[in-house]
C-alpha cells in the first residue's frame, strides 16, 4: 500500500527539481529504492515501488499540480559509482 509521507526532510517554497537538489542525500536515506512523488513546496508527498500507482494518487490529491516523479536511487549503488569513480 502506497502511502502519503509526512517527511521531516526540510520543506521550503521552491520548485521540486530544486528541492530535490538540495535534499538530495536525505531523499535517498529514508527513500532508496522507489519512486518519490515531489509537488512544488511540499516535498515528497508519496513514495511506494509502482509509479503508475503514484501516478494516480497525484492526479487525485493534486489536481492542479505538475507533480515530478522520480526513481530514487539506493544509497549502496551510489556507494558504488562514488568508489569507482
């Protein structure tokens, strides 16, 4: 079941590519391995392992919304890339 995060990541009035910039490392701590729903000023507003789930729960939450939907990686596989460099 797929539901709504409550996150304690920090939460300001920026558009959500930049929020995940800079939350970046927090986001991939408490989301590793799924799909993170972000609404601009809000954060992460869902997270779960089926993006057409996610998809659909946005569009009824945030109707007017241009939610970004994105993979989060597992923090071991960026553990990797920054080792192989």
């Amino acid at each position: 079941m797929i539901k709504p995060r409550d996150t304690k990541i920090k939460k300001a009035k920026m558009d959500a590519n930049t929020w995940l910039a800079k939350n970046f490392e927090d986001v991939v701590n408490k989301y590793g391995g799924k799909y993170v729903v972000i609404i601009d000023g809000k954060g992460v507003v869902f997270s779960g392992r089926s993006p057409l789930k996610l998809a659909e729960r946005a569009k009824l939450k945030f109707p007017g919304a241009k939610p970004l939907f994105s993979r989060v990686p597992h923090p071991r596989d960026l553990l990797c890339a920054v080792i192989v460099r």
